[in-house]
C-alpha cells in the first residue's frame, strides 16, 4: 500500500538515492534547485533512516529541513529523538551530529535545503542501530486508547455488546499501527461521527481524545473546515463548539 503513498508525495519521488549506502533501508532523492542554494526532497520508505552525521563548514553553513509527507524523527546525539509530522521544520547547525528518518510505518518526506557556507562536507558516522530506532519508535508510541464505557454503562445488559466495543473497536481496530497512526484515527473518527449529524457526548469524547493522543488544534480544525461544504455548515459548527471546549477553554 505504501507504494502508492511514494507516488503522491509533494515535489516528486525521483530516483533511488545514490547516497542509500549511508542510508538503512530505501530512501529516494529529488533535486529540485542548485543554483545558489540546494534544495531536494528526500523520501523515506517507512522503517527508512540515514546514518549519524555532521554537516562541516568553516563559515556558516548548516541544513533546514521541512517535513512535507507523513511521519518521522529527527534526533541529535546526546539528545531526546523529536517526532516530524508536515509543517514541522528543523535547522541542523554545522557540526551537529544527527540523524533523521521515517517512523516505521509511515512513509516520510522532507525537502533538504543546504545552507550557503564555507568549507562545507558532510562527515557520515555509524548507522541508526536497530536498538536505538526501536527505542525511538518506543518513546513516540502513542498512548494507548483503553475503552471501558461499553462495559461500564451496558455491560449488565448487553455484555457481548460491551465487550466489542471495548475489545474489538477500540482495542483491536484503534491498535492498529499498519498504515495509520492514532492521530490520524482520532481525526477520521470525528470527521465520520460529523458527517453523520452524531453530535452528542461520543463527539466530545473524540475531541478531548484526539487532544490527548497529540492532535493539534490547527490540525483537527483545517481538517473539519475542509469537510464543511461537504457534510454541512451547521455540522461543523456544532463539533467547533467542541474543538474550542476542549482546546480554548479559557476563551469561553
């Protein structure tokens, strides 16, 4: 499946990168500008990260990157790794050893622009063990939804139905960590509960768990301003009554 997600990414796959071996796993280089300043947009197939590096320079120098596709990381030795979702951007000081790349299941891509400078190389280290991209992956892992309403409210009644809602919906089909992550989810999850006119008090539990598992104000509102000439005004109003409950509370 994630072929097709290579295929989309903005600014172009390319061609595999000639720089793989400093790579573990596939990554995927497109050179969009030379003069003056490089910029290219690197790709990364999920599991995908470059060596340890440093950017050398004498005067100046240094990279910036800007996060474009899906989800990453970015860690400077000695450092806490720091998780790259679109719209993220991160300056990497000359000398700074570091390392970026895809999380495991997510393609991920950035645009790479080499700030001017003198003197400037690129010194690649050791690669990204095994052990410490799993410890990475570990300490981004998103906090687990655990549902007990089912059993909590209609256990007494309906304990198979209670149990599926636990178990099964929230416990099997939110774990799972194939193509999308929980954030992702959590916003599907509105934007269908929308749709469907169902602006009770399951909304406002979805609002209060997509903030909980990282979803950002901006996020969940550009994605329900997108929705609105499709699902209806007066749908979107209602759940933004929620969004700036649970975000901006201190608005009301």
């Amino acid at each position: 499946m994630y072929k097709e997600e290579l295929a989309a990414v903005p600014f172009g796959l390319g061609e595999p990168n000639p720089y793989n071996k400093f790579f573990t796993g596939t990554s995927y280089l497109n050179i969009l500008h030379t003069d003056g300043v490089l910029v290219a947009n690197v790709t990364f197939e999920p599991g995908c990260r470059n060596f340890w590096h440093v950017h050398e320079a004498t005067k100046d120098g240094g990279q910036i990157l800007i996060v474009t596709y899906g989800r990453g990381y970015y860690q400077e030795f000695g450092k806490d790794p720091q998780e790259l979702l679109p719209g993220d951007f991160v300056f990497i000081a000359p000398g700074v050893k570091h390392w970026h790349g895809a999380a495991s299941d997510s393609v991920f891509s950035h645009l790479a622009l080499e700030v001017p400078g003198e003197g400037t190389s690129t010194t690649w280290c050791e690669s990204v063990s095994d052990r410490e991209y799993a410890e990475v992956n570990s300490f981004h892992k998103s906090t687990p939804v655990q549902q007990t309403a089912g059993r909590d409210q209609l256990g007494a009644i309906a304990p198979e139905f209670a149990r599926l809602n636990d178990d099964i919906l929230f416990g099997e089909v939110w774990s799972r960590g194939s193509y999308l992550d929980i954030k992702k989810r959590c916003i599907l999850t509105i934007v269908a509960l929308t749709s469907q006119g169902l602006t009770d008090s399951s909304l406002l539990y979805h609002v209060k768990n997509a903030k909980n598992q990282g979803v950002g104000k901006n996020e969940l509102v550009e994605s329900l301003t997108h929705i609105a000439m499709y699902v209806g005004w007066s749908k979107i109003w209602a759940v933004m009554r929620y969004v700036k409950e649970v975000y901006a509370p201190k608005e009301q």
